[in-house]
C-alpha cells in the first residue's frame, strides 16, 4: 500500500479540477511524486518543478512548488539554466513522451551527457494525447494512432538505454500499475547527484487505448502489469521468457561527476584560488 | 580616461559585464562567436556561469531559466540563431522575463555569407516570434556604442522585464577603435524590481499604474507559476477569459510604449539648418555620418539622424525630425526594411530616398553621396 500522508499541501487545490481525462495515468505520477517529495522531507521553496507542452506537462500547474511550464520540448535546456544558475535548488523536469524524446531529443541526449543533477520524469502513454492521438517516438512498431490509420512503421526508442549511453548516472523505469515501486525510483532519482532519467509506463485510454481497443484502464494496466519484468527477477525466468518484456526497476547507476559541481572547480580556477 | 583598442565583439561582453551580467549560454556562430569566447573567460572570474548549449534553443533556454533565478543573463549568436531563437524570445515576453540577445548579424538568407555584413534582420528583430507583441532593439554604430548599448540593453531588460535585442552587423562587431571605458561610469545599473509583500499576498503578474510587475526569483518562499500560455494577475492560465487576455496583451505592449521616450536613444549631426536628412542606424550610420561631413565641406546642408533604438519605432521623434526637410535619406543594408516604417511617417510630404546594398560590402559614404545629388537613381 502506498503509504498515507496529506497530499493536498502539496499542490494548489484552487485549480482543481485538472484537465486530465478519466483513467489517465498522469495523477497517479503526480501522486507518486508528491510521496517521494514527502518521504525526502523536500523543502517545497526550494523545489523547481519544470514542464514542456502537452498533457501531462500540465502538472506543473498544480504543484505548490516553483513552477515552470516551457516550450515544447526544452524543459530540460530551461532546466539546466535553472540548475547551473542555482545548484542549491532541487530541479525536477516532469514531460511526456513527444515532448522528451522527439522536439527534445537534442536537449536530453545532452543534459544526460552532462550529467546536470536534475532529476527528469518522462510520463510515456506512447502517444501525443493533447493533439488527439498522433504517434510519438515511443508508439510501438505496428500499432495505431491518430496519423498512423494503417499502422505504424517507425521502431520505437528505449530512451532508458538512449540515457545510460548519452552518460545519465541513474536510469529508471517504473509504471502507474505499480505505485510503489514508482515512488521508490522517484526517490532513488532525486538522491542521486547527477541526472536521473525515471520513465513511467503509463496509460491514454482515450487515445492510444482506444485507437488499439487496449480496453478499459483496468485492463490496460493489467497489460502492463504482465508485460513488465523486473529486473531483479530477471536472472529467475525460464529461458524465452523475457521475449516482449518490458523491464523495470533501476536499469543503470554510475558514478561520474556532476556539472555544476565541475562548474565550481572552473570558478575557483578562474579566481586564481 | 581609460582608453582601450577593442573589438566591436569585446566591448559587447564588456558592456555585460559592466551591466553585471552573471550567466551566459551560447552556442557558436560566425560572426559572434568571440563574445561567447570572452565570457567564457571574464565570467568565471568574477563567479559567474558560462555553459555552451547544445543548439541555439537550448541557449536562449538555458538563460530565460537563469534569469527565472534572479540572474541577468545574455545570449549572442547572428542569423541563422536568432530565427531558432524566436519561440523563445516570445516566451520571455510572454513570461516577462528579462534576458539579452545579441544578434551579430551576417547576410542571409539562410548560410548566406556568414562572414559577410548585412542588416537584414531588422525586421525579424521586430516581427521574428509570432503573435502581437512590441520589442525593444538597439542598435550600435560604433565600438563605444557596443560597449554603451549593451548596458543599455541589461538596463531596460530588467527595467521593463522584457527581453531586449541588440542589433549587431558583422561590420561593427569586428571593427577595432579605441574606446573610453570610464566615458558610461555614470550610468546607473539597473536591477529588476523585487516583491514588497510577503509571498502569501505575492501576485507575480499584478501591476501597479502601469509599471512592470516586481519579480521574485526561484528559491526565494514565493512559489509561484510560469507558464507561455495567457495567464492573469496570478499567472495560472486563462484561456477561457478573453477579457483578462486582453488585458495581458495590451499590457505587455503598453509598459513599453509608455515609456518611448526613455527607450528611444539616438545621436543628431546637424539636422537643424539640414534640408536633407539621412535616417541610419548601424554600420550604414557610420557611413552616413561621413557622407554628411564631405556633404557639408561641399556647401550641401545634409544632417544625420542616428537611430540607436530600432524598435519600437520612434515615430514622433522620425516625424518632428524630418519636418521641413526636402529630402529623407534611408541608406541600409538590405533591401529598405526601415525606410519601408519611415515612409509611413512622411507619408508623402517629404521626398523619401531609400539606399540599398545587399551585397555583403559595407554600404560606403560615396553612395549616400551619389543619391543625394542624384548621380545615383533610387528604386
């Protein structure tokens, strides 16, 4: 069970009701964040939470922190100003799918390659929701969307390996189908001293579900409950078995070091100290 | 007096410096690369940031961010840079945050001639983001005015929270003269307004008469949101509300406007007895200040407007000017981008000559001479 704490001081009730529509997975992100925010006892003036454009960067409009809604695919290039100008404050880049991977692909090869301590959460519903449907890098081979009528042809991206390569020191992976499990990554990625990539498999029963007769949320996040493998139980499955899994759990963690840190060391060598 | 032989460039990142400039995100490119060269060096020693982005967006990114955090911050880059540039630019409008673009400008379109100088982006400088909105741009025509101009520019960025172009051409930023480094020590430097009210009562969009809103920076107990999308007094968004998108509109337009008459800076040589007048700005404005002097010497009453705000335009200043003269000379390095403004001013009561060259060579004072006594036919 999750655990039980008062969500609401987190965020601005005011503007509620959110936008999201039923069953959508990003309130139950939002809650897992807000758990990991509260277990990490984070002092809310010092938290920056930044988003890109689409559905789910929308939450930061509800989050009672210091609140950053971007340009379509650059929270993280806004971030690492954030970040280098103030390395005291605690940043957290919140996006979809579209917006971390395809417009922002540059920005996230690069903020992971720098190692910039940000910790960013890409909410993947394989799909773009707030245009209507139309796929994204990370919309599977064969499925459809809104300008895939006759399927899709394009492969789709392992951003959790795109990550680890480009030189993030914490790469993740959770889902909305196992809340707990995603608050503990969040937590794992904001205590890491670097960056932090945590992807969340989650779900667009409007769009993606229906547009793939996925079925209802419940069943779409049974599908993604028997279609993800830890990666701890990895080593105890039956050869074959792994075929069309999705892993889950901390993928990779390294240590290099952080940049504002280095960025520091440039300062004292600038001043002659 | 401290005098110094410097590059149009170098007095660039020296102005931001003066201005107190704490952080720089750049990306490199021909011909402005050497301000991001220079800070790269002068920041750090004076405990700032530097960083080279990934690209161009990432860069005017990475200090809109920044400058979110209470910094003031600078971008440089020319043509190709600053088109990639413009989503953001609108969004620092949008979000009222201050920040610098410098925008060493080369021939376009495109790769064009990146060693080559041109004035063709005075109207992107104007027009580059989409949607209704007013900009401030600065325009230098010397070393000393780079130097000037740029203080000038942090000045009036953090003044009206608005993000400020200056309009560079490849001419001026690797001409070297020598400068007087004391002559703007009595400049004052302006800061952004912080909040009076604690954060509970903080509104980060409320004005009062007509005066920019104070900003808090990130970190600092007011938690408050950003967003590009139309937004009210508290800054959440108001798409729904089409009065309360009017009046953040007509806002971020007016608290510029109000203030033409501070915003607008130029220089005059002998435009009172004048009865033709040349309208510059830039490189073309040094040429003009030339042609004016050899006019002079040959009895001709020729007299120079420089123009060293661009935008918004100066319209009262570009009319009271021009009244009673018989000709109005615009020379400028693209195809008569500005005379194009000027000529709704005079609309048809003063003889406009627009001069245009395009041809990556700086406009020279002989051309401007040519025109004035018809030697040379105008479009």
């Amino acid at each position: 069970m999750p655990k039980l704490f008062n969500v609401k001081k987190y965020l601005r009730m005011d503007k509620m009701p959110h936008i999201w529509c039923p069953g959508c997975g990003n309130g139950m992100v939002m809650s897992a964040f807000l758990r990991a925010v509260d277990t990490l006892q984070l002092n809310p003036d010092k938290v920056v939470v930044i988003s890109g454009i689409g559905c789910s960067s929308r939450i930061t409009g509800y989050l009672d922190f210091n609140t950053l809604h971007t340009t379509h695919g650059r929270p993280l290039a806004f971030a690492t100003g954030i970040k280098l100008a103030n390395p005291a404050l605690e940043v957290i880049v919140i996006t979809g799918d579209g917006d971390a991977t395809a417009i922002g692909g540059n920005h996230f090869l690069h903020t992971c390659r720098r190692n910039v301590n940000i910790t960013l959460i890409v909410i993947n519903n394989r799909i773009y929701g707030m245009t209507g449907g139309q796929y994204s890098p990370l919309t599977p081979k064969g499925e459809n969307a809104a300008t895939a009528p006759y399927g899709n042809i394009e492969p789709e991206l392992d951003m959790c390996k795109v990550a680890e390569a480009a030189g993030a020191t914490l790469v993740a992976r959770g889902g909305t189908s196992q809340p707990v499990l995603l608050e503990d990554l969040i937590i794992k990625a904001i205590e890491n001293r670097g960056f932090s990539l945590v992807e969340v498999l989650s779900q667009c029963p409007v769009y993606y579900g229906r547009l793939n007769k996925k079925g209802n949320v419940v069943e779409m996040l049974k599908w993604q409950k028997e279609n993800t493998v830890s990666v701890k139980d990895v080593n105890k499955l039956a050869p074959g078995a792994l075929k069309g899994k999705v892993l889950t759990g901390v993928l990779a963690a390294h240590y290099r070091p952080e940049y504002t840190e280095e960025y520091e060391k440039i300062i004292k060598i600038a001043q002659g100290k | 007096m401290i005098r110094k032989l410097m590059q149009g460039n170098e007095a660039c990142a020296e102005g931001a410096m003066k201005a107190g400039v704490d952080f720089f995100a750049g990306y490199p490119i021909t011909p402005s690369t050497e301000i991001a060269e220079i800070l790269s060096r002068r920041l750090p020693q004076a405990g700032g940031k530097f960083i080279q982005m990934e690209d161009e967006i990432a860069s005017i990114s990475a200090i809109i961010g920044a400058s979110l955090t209470g910094f003031k911050t600078l971008t440089a880059t020319s043509g190709p840079g600053f088109s990639l540039k413009q989503e953001s630019i609108g969004f620092a409008i949008m979000t009222e945050i201050p920040c610098v673009i410098i925008n060493v400008q080369r021939l376009g379109p495109s790769t064009g001639a990146p060693t080559l100088t041109s004035q063709g982006d005075v109207m992107q400088a104007r027009w580059g983001t989409h949607g209704e909105h007013t900009i401030i741009t600065l325009c230098p025509a010397s070393v000393e005015e780079v130097y000037y101009l740029t203080i000038m520019a942090f000045n009036f960025s953090e003044r009206f929270r608005t993000p400020v172009i200056l309009l560079l051409d490849e001419t001026i930023g690797h001409l070297r003269e020598s400068i007087d480094l004391e002559k703007y020590d009595h400049i004052k430097i302006l800061n952004r307004q912080k909040p009076w009210v604690s954060p509970d009562k903080y509104l980060p969009y409320a004005t009062e008469a007509g005066e920019p809103p104070p900003m808090a920076p990130f970190g600092e107990g007011y938690r408050y949101h950003v967003t590009g999308l139309v937004h009210d007094e508290s800054g959440f968004p108001c798409t729904g509300n089409h009065a309360a998108i009017d009046k953040l509109l007509k806002r971020l337009n007016n608290k510029i406007i109000a203030y033409l008459d501070e915003i607008t800076l130029y220089q005059e040589v002998k435009t009172e007895d004048a009865e033709h007048l040349v309208i510059a700005y830039g490189a073309a404005a040094r040429s003009a200040a030339s042609a004016v002097a050899l006019l002079r010497r040959e009895g001709v009453r020729a007299g120079l407007l420089q123009l060293q705000t661009i935008w918004p335009f100066p319209e009262k200043l570009i009319y009271q000017k021009s009244l009673g003269k018989k000709t109005v000379l615009v020379p400028e390095m693209n195809l008569g981008q500005y005379a194009g403004e000027i000529k709704k001013v005079l609309k048809d009561k003063t003889l406009l000559v627009p001069i245009s060259q395009i041809d990556g060579q700086l406009l020279q004072p002989r051309k401007i001479m040519a025109h004035l006594k018809g030697e040379e036919k105008h479009a």
